[in-house]
C-alpha cells in the first residue's frame, strides 16, 4: 500500500479517535470505567501534531479539505463503490491491481479511497 495513503488512513482513525473523546457518551463511560478521557484526548492530539508532519502537504491539504466539507475524507471502496457517496467506479479503477500502490479519489466526490481487500 502507497504509504501516503497509509498515512492519511492512520490520519483519519487518529481524527475518528479525537471526536469520539468529545462525544458526552462516550466521556460519562470512560469515567465510570476509571479512565482518564481528557488525559486520552490531549495525548492524542499531541500524536496528531506530529503524525501530520509527515504527510505530503498535497495529500494534507486535500484531507483538511475535504474533512471540513463531509466530515470523513477517508472511506473504503467496497464492491466498486465509494462508500462516502455510494457512486459505482469506473471499472478500470476497481480491476487495477495496484489500485492501492497511489493515492486515488471518488470521481464525485474527491474523496481519498481505498480498497479494502
């Protein structure tokens, strides 16, 4: 797999991470559970900080984008679709074999896939 692409993957989780410790929910159980939400929250922004460091300015730029207009720039293509706007692909795009070995993008909607396989 492209290491971009693994590294905006990882991006995202990270972001995934970040908002799910500013859900009430998910703060009230990890307090009744001893844990220490807020400690969690600061160390993963942190990590965060430096993770972006080593992403391509090109390919950050467009996450940034594209997380601030659908909120998840990163989805999965699952059985020719792109599971953020739910569009068939091109099938030239989902018979590559190296689909993975480069970044790729949603012909609708921009943004950055995947094949989970």
């Amino acid at each position: 797999m492209n290491l971009d692409l693994e590294r905006l993957i990882g991006l995202h989780d990270l972001d995934v991470m970040i908002a799910d410790l500013d859900r009430k929910d998910i703060l009230d159980r990890e307090k009744m559970m001893g844990l220490s939400p807020e400690k969690a929250r600061e160390e993963l922004i942190t990590l965060r900080t430096e993770y972006v460091k080593n992403i391509n300015k090109k390919w950050l730029g467009l996450y940034n984008q594209l997380t601030k207009h659908y909120g998840n720039a990163v989805v999965p293509a699952v059985s020719c679709r792109c599971t953020g706007c739910l569009t068939r692909l091109p099938t030239a795009m989902c018979s590559d074999p190296e689909r993975n070995d480069r970044i790729n993008t949603c012909p609708t909607c921009s943004r950055i896939m995947y094949w989970a396989e």
